[in-house]
C-alpha cells in the first residue's frame, strides 16, 4: 500500500489552606509580590528562629506554588542564611532547583541540585531531577552515566532504565534501547513506553513481537492512541483487514483521531470501495485541512473516480501545503502526472 502520514498577605500571622489559596487564585503576581516588603518586618516580629523558619517556608511554598519564582527563591535564600540543618539545606537547595527548572534556567537548576547533592551524595531522588535536568539541556552522554549511576546503586530502578532506553532510541539504537525498556516493571509501562519499544522491535524486523506488545498493553489499557499504533503495525505487517479492524476501534474512542481516518481512507481505497475511502477522508478533512496528506489522498480519489480537474487542484494544493522537501516532490509528481492526462 502507498500512504502518506505524524504565592501573603502579611505571611506573618497564621495563612490557613483556603486563604492561601484564595491568594493563588485571585491575587495577581503584582499584588503578591508587593507584599514581600513586609517580610522583613514580619520575621523581626518572630519570635524566635523557629517561628521565622515556619513563616519563611510558608512564603516560600506560596509563592512557588503562584509562580512568583523570584519572590519564592528570597524567601529560600532567606532561610539558607538562617543557617539550617543538613537535612533542611538540602530540601532548600532542591526547592530552589525546582523553580529555577520551572523557568526553565537549566544551568541555575542544575547547580542547585548538584548542591543538594554534595549534602546526600548517595540519594537517587536528586540524581533523577538532575539526569531530567541534563536531558532537558540535551547532554545526553552525561544524563546517560548520571542514570548509570542511579542503577549501580539501584538496580531495580526502573526511572533509570525508562531514561538510558529513551537516551539510547533517541539515538536509533534500538537494541541498546531494548536492553533496558525489557527490564522495566510492566506496572511502569504506558502509552509512549509501548509505541518506543514497538518502534525498536519493527526497526529491528522484530514486527510479530511489536504487534503482541502493542496488543497485550491494549488489553488493559485501551484507547485511542494504543488502537491506532496497533493498526500500523499491522499494516506493516500486510494484516490489512486487522488494521482495519483496529483504525475503527480508535475512533469509536476518540472521533477526532486523524491519523486513523486517514489510514481507514488508504485501506479502503486499496480496496475499491472510493466511497467509503471518501468518506473517512471527509472526517480527516473537519478535523484537519491544512495537511497534504489529505491533499494527496483526495487527489488519488478524484482521479480515480474520473474527475480530472479535482484531482489536478488537489494535487496543487498538496504541493502548496507540503512541509517536508520528500512530500512536496511526491505532491509535484502527482501534480505532473495529472497535467499530463487530457
């Protein structure tokens, strides 16, 4: 078959759980951050450091919860100066990494973290949000020992082996991928878990074990997504009436799923019956226009039901809307090979 598809008021009195969320929803960063002016006067009215740390934290927690990063990140500098314990240095430390990651400030995060760290050099959870932190900078080699790591201490870790065979098939190294995916708990799977190690088994011609996979995950876990993956690896398998079978099933979950509508036009096409490929065409088409995939197929449609023309302004309008050089070349091809009919 030939398809084409992819935080006080002020802080200083008892806040209960309401009002601060009051404060969250109502408040705007303005407003709350005005009220950080009144901090410093607050803490002098504590009574001892005890009191001064709660309201600390409290501030902090508010304001990070907010979205107020800046203000979040004083109050916890605040209470590094009130020279805490070990173990609350850390949790500061880490508390300061996680806004810094939430404003994206990889660098600042990463060095908050390696902070902490340097307090537990043995804790995984700190290794976890640093290994996040590289993958999301792309140092992968480096996000890749800091995982190793978690399992030489950890060997049941499976946040570990999830990172190592994301890292390895983001590399298109499917086996190496698999070494990893394969002794993760089945407890741990999920839908992107599944479609990255069938896409490792049919890259590695492994298709009847992608199809099983696929297939056993759906068992428990049906959905749209899952049933759509299903029915493309058995389309690549030939199993056409199967696929079929599957693309439908994905859209009595979910009647927006293109991608399915799309291959239930292909499959019935092939088929003969033009109606029915135009008529999923037609439901591919109210949920996207602006693809040449839909183009190209309406094209193949007209022409094949005669209608020259058609298939000559749908054939331009894939040209038009091609994104990649390979679909706009196939879309000129097509266009070509209409003009050239009379």
């Amino acid at each position: 078959m030939n398809k084409t598809f992819a935080v006080i008021i002020s802080l200083f009195a008892f806040i209960s759980f309401s009002y601060a969320r009051y404060l969250q929803d109502v408040m705007s960063d303005d407003e709350i951050l005005s009220k950080y002016n009144g901090l410093s006067v607050g803490i002098e009215s504590a009574k001892n450091k005890k009191e001064a740390v709660e309201l600390y934290e409290k501030a902090g927690k508010i304001f990070f919860a907010k979205g107020a990063y800046d203000a979040a990140s004083n109050a916890y500098n605040m209470l590094l100066g009130l020279k805490p314990s070990k173990k609350k240095k850390a949790e500061y430390y880490i508390n300061l990494g996680d806004m810094e990651a939430a404003k994206k400030s990889y660098s600042s995060s990463l060095d908050y973290y390696k902070s902490a760290l340097a307090l537990y050099k043995k804790n995984n959870e700190i290794k976890k949000k640093i290994g996040d932190i590289l993958l999301e900078s792309n140092l992968y080699s480096l996000a890749e020992q800091n995982f190793k790591d978690i399992l030489a201490s950890d060997k049941n870790s499976d946040y570990a082996k999830r990172n190592l065979g994301d890292i390895y098939y983001s590399q298109k190294k499917y086996s190496k991928a698999l070494e990893y995916y394969e002794g993760i708990k089945i407890s741990y799977y999920d839908k992107e878990l599944i479609a990255n190690m069938a896409a490792c088994y049919k890259s590695l011609g492994r298709l009847d074990k992608a199809v099983s996979l696929a297939d056993d995950f759906i068992n428990t876990n049906p959905g749209s997504d899952m049933y759509l993956l299903s029915g493309l690896l058995y389309s690549a398998t030939g199993k056409f009436e199967k696929a079929k079978e599957q693309y439908l099933t994905a859209v009595k979950f979910d009647e927006k799923n293109f991608y399915a509508y799309m291959n239930l036009a292909a499959i019935y096409f092939d088929e003969g019956d033009i109606q029915k490929s135009e008529e999923m065409l037609n439901n591919a088409n109210q949920i996207n226009s602006y693809t040449a995939a839909v183009d190209i197929m309406y094209a193949r449609v007209a022409y094949k039901k005669g209608r020259l023309y058609d298939a000559r302004r749908h054939a331009a309008n894939a040209v038009l809307k091609s994104k990649t050089p390979f679909l706009k070349q196939q879309s000129q091809r097509m266009l070509d090979y209409f003009n050239d009919k009379k």
